[in-house]
C-alpha cells in the first residue's frame, strides 16, 4: 500500500499544479503566504515595476510591519532592496526617466511605506521630479494619477518648480484627469473607450478627494465601468479577456473608497453554478496555491500578477480591519536615518553613506572629507609625510599627491592646481574629495539639492 500511495500523492501534486484555475480546485492564497511567496522569487529586489516596488509596498503596508516577527523575516529583504535602489537611482544621476515620471512616483510610494524620506534618497530629492506639470502629463492619465498617489501617501508638499517649467498642484492634477474622463465614463490611456485597468488606478487617485461634486461624478461613472467589466467569475476582463491584474487594480480602487469588493452587491455576480462571487473571489481564480498567481486563469505563475496580487489582498486585509488603506501612509513606522546621512555635507560612495570622525566641510564650494577615510574607502593606500606634511594615495597604478595649504596636487605626475587647498580642521587632514575620487578612476555626482556628494565605483 505505502508503495502506490507515495506516486498517487506525487501525482495528484503535479495536476494540482499543472490544471487551470476552475478546473482543480486549488488552495486561497492570503497576502502572508503570496509575501512569502515573493520573497524568495525575488532575490536582489531593485528599482523597478516588477520585481521592486510593488511587492516592497505590499511587504511593508501589512498590517503586523513594524514588529519583531516582521523585521527578522523581511529586513535583509528591505535593506537590499534599499541598497539597489540606491545604486541605480545613481547611476542613472538622478534621471530614472524623461518621459515616464510613474517610474518616480512608485519609488516615492516604496520609500514612504518604509519610512524613509523621498526628499532625500541617495542625495536626490524624487519629489522634485513630480513637480512640472507637463512633465506629469506627458505620458497620459496615469503620470498625473500616480503622482496624487505618491504625494498624498505622505502627505507631501509639491516643491517649486525649476526655472521655466509649469508649477504642478494637486488642483491641476484632478483637473487633468477629470478632463481625461471618457464620454460614457471611465479613463484610458488613448482611444473613447475606457480601459477598466487605467479607470481604477484613476479611482484609486481620485478617492480622496470624492467629497467634490466633480470628483464624486467621475467616480461614480468609473465604478460603473468596472462593474460592466466584472464577468460571472468575479473577475475583471478587459477585451474580454479575464486578467488577474485587472482584477487586483478593481479591488486596490474599492478598498481605497471604503467599499468592501467582496460583498459589495454591485461587485458581486452570480455563477453558472449559483454561487454568489465577489472580486475577491475573482482574484482567487488566479491563485496557484504556492503564494504565486497566474496572469490569466489558464496559465502559469506570474511575478507581476503575483505582486499586484499580494497589494489586493493587503489593501483587502487592511479594509476588513479598519486601519489605514494602502496608499494613506501616516501610519508608516519612521525608518532611522542611516549614520552618515545627517551631515550638513554628506558623502555617499556605491550607494552607503560614508562616516568620518570630523563631518566633511566646504571651502570655496568644494567639499573636504578627512583623507584616510576617503582614501580607504576607495581602497587606495594612504601615506603621510608629517615633516613635507604631504599625502599621498596609491590604486592601481594611480598615484596623487595633496600638501597641506597647497593649491597645487600631482595625479600621476601631472601638476593640478585645485579650487581648495587640503587643510587640517580639529587635527584631521581634509582634502578636497572631487579631485580625489576622479583621479582614482571614480565618478562623481554633485546633488545641490541635498549637499550630497555621490561617488560610484567599480
């Protein structure tokens, strides 16, 4: 008997796994076991719309973060993902695009959920980047939609809007996307007929400002559209065809207006079979039983159905709780500041702030840093000469060489006469940290911003 049971468990495991949803019936996944899930299908979690930012939301926006439970089992997780960010927010300069400011606006919902500071990662301000309008629309609806999103999570004021550009407010926002309405209601990215995915991430936007007249109508409209878009499955089709993403965006829009998607009786249809579904159980079609999800109900696991996924069933669990929705981030624990960052002038060198026993000064509108700790952290060997009082650094063949209150240094034999002299503050030897880095083959980034220097090296 033990002989034939043990491949009859294996196969009912591979069918399990291998029918389409609907056709074996498969275990719900909640958000926990679908954050599980993700945790390990995304090993080096980075800035970006799969594999990032969304599932970083997610993590952080259930109910019990913050907790002891939670910090042990997710926090390597966060501080990688705090870390790529970081690093490829600088090697972009800043610039993650010019076209799609979503891209900036996902970050800033990440860093809120977090508690960290969107007016100052990596030496950047994002929020700067939100505030030109025509930069917010030129993408369509949903660069203005997600831009609301992101500042409201925190409640953030829109900086003043560089020299020549047209300033953003909250009011022209919810004026562009009122304006963007379709005829028979709704919101697409282009053409008269709404798109059921852009509707609800308008909706999403507009929800907290639904005490508007206005407002409250174009809301009103959008959930009919969604409601003509629901099947009998309880799902969301768009074209017809039935998605687990659309679905998750329907239930992410009801929850931020307070409607609960699976009771709801205008979001709950009757099956073929009598069962009354609601999109949560429309959501539940998609499920693979691991924590993954299925992009459409006849394929296999998807990481982008998985992540948007496990934000409906956390917007879902933070509803039937009564706390805050998923993009109001008050509740948000503040993060610590990492040592390095608190300095009038700081120094990030590879995505971590450096630390220095005297903080860095500016002399002349450059910035010095004590020596050793600059040269060490670019792996360079350092020698001092108390008597010529003279510094020198060696890496890979580069070799240059700094005097105290001498405007004139050596790299590589080559005589460069420097904007600020080394100079010696609190008996620390400071030295102008631009010439150093680039002439030991670093690159080197100046945020006005933040006073941040950035340094990438390989």
């Amino acid at each position: 008997m033990k002989s034939i049971k043990k491949p009859l468990i294996v196969l009912i495991l591979i069918v399990a796994l291998c029918c389409p949803a609907g056709v074996f019936s498969l275990s719900v996944n909640d958000s926990s076991t679908t954050l599980d899930y993700l945790k390990f299908a995304i090993p080096q979690p980075t800035l970006a719309s799969i594999g990032g930012e969304w599932t970083v939301i997610g993590m952080a926006r259930q109910v019990e973060a913050g907790g002891a439970a939670w910090k042990e089992k997710f926090e390597e997780f966060v501080q990688t993902y705090s870390h790529n960010a970081l690093l490829a927010l600088q090697e972009a300069e800043g610039q993650l695009s010019a076209t799609k400011l979503t891209d900036y606006s996902r970050l800033i919902l990440a860093l809120t959920a977090l508690g960290q500071s969107p007016e100052d990662f990596g030496g950047y301000n994002l929020l700067k980047r939100l505030s030109e309008l025509n930069s917010l629309t030129r993408q369509g609806v949903n660069g203005p939609a997600y831009a609301l999103l992101a500042l409201d999570s925190g409640n953030y004021s829109i900086p003043k809007v560089a020299s020549g550009g047209i300033q953003a407010t909250r009011e022209k926002m919810i004026e562009f996307i009122l304006k963007s309405e379709r005829k028979a209601g709704g919101f697409a990215l282009s053409g008269e007929t709404a798109d059921p995915d852009v509707t609800a991430m308008c909706v999403q936007a507009l929800a907290r400002y639904r005490d508007r007249p206005a407002v409250s109508a174009a809301i009103d409209r959008s959930l009919t559209i969604l409601m003509q878009a629901q099947t009998t499955t309880g799902s969301i089709a768009v074209n017809g065809i039935e998605s687990c993403e659309s679905t998750a965006q329907a239930i992410l829009a009801l929850t931020m207006l307070d409607i609960n998607p699976e009771t709801d009786s205008r979001f709950v249809k009757q099956a073929a079979g009598g069962q009354s579904l609601g999109l949560i159980s429309g959501l539940n079609r998609f499920a693979v039983g691991n924590g993954s999800y299925r992009h459409l109900a006849d394929g296999s696991a998807d990481l982008m159905a998985t992540e948007q996924a496990l934000l409906a069933l956390t917007a879902y669990e933070r509803h039937l709780k009564g706390v805050n929705k998923l993009y109001q981030m008050s509740d948000a624990r503040r993060a610590e500041r990492p040592a390095g960052s608190t300095y009038v002038y700081k120094v990030i060198l590879n995505g971590k702030y450096l630390i220095f026993d005297q903080p860095p000064i500016n002399v002349n509108s450059r910035v010095l840093v004590p020596m050793r700790a600059i040269f060490e952290a670019l792996d360079a060997e350092v020698r001092w000469d108390p008597v010529k009082r003279k510094v020198s650094a060696l890496l890979d063949g580069q070799t240059i060489q700094l005097t105290i209150d001498s405007k004139i240094a050596t790299a590589n034999g080559r005589n460069i006469t420097l904007d600020s002299a080394p100079v010696i503050v609190n008996g620390r030897t400071l030295v102008p940290i631009r010439f150093v880095a680039e002439s030991l083959q670093a690159k080197v980034n100046w945020s006005g911003e933040t006073n941040t220097v950035i340094i990438f090296k390989k």
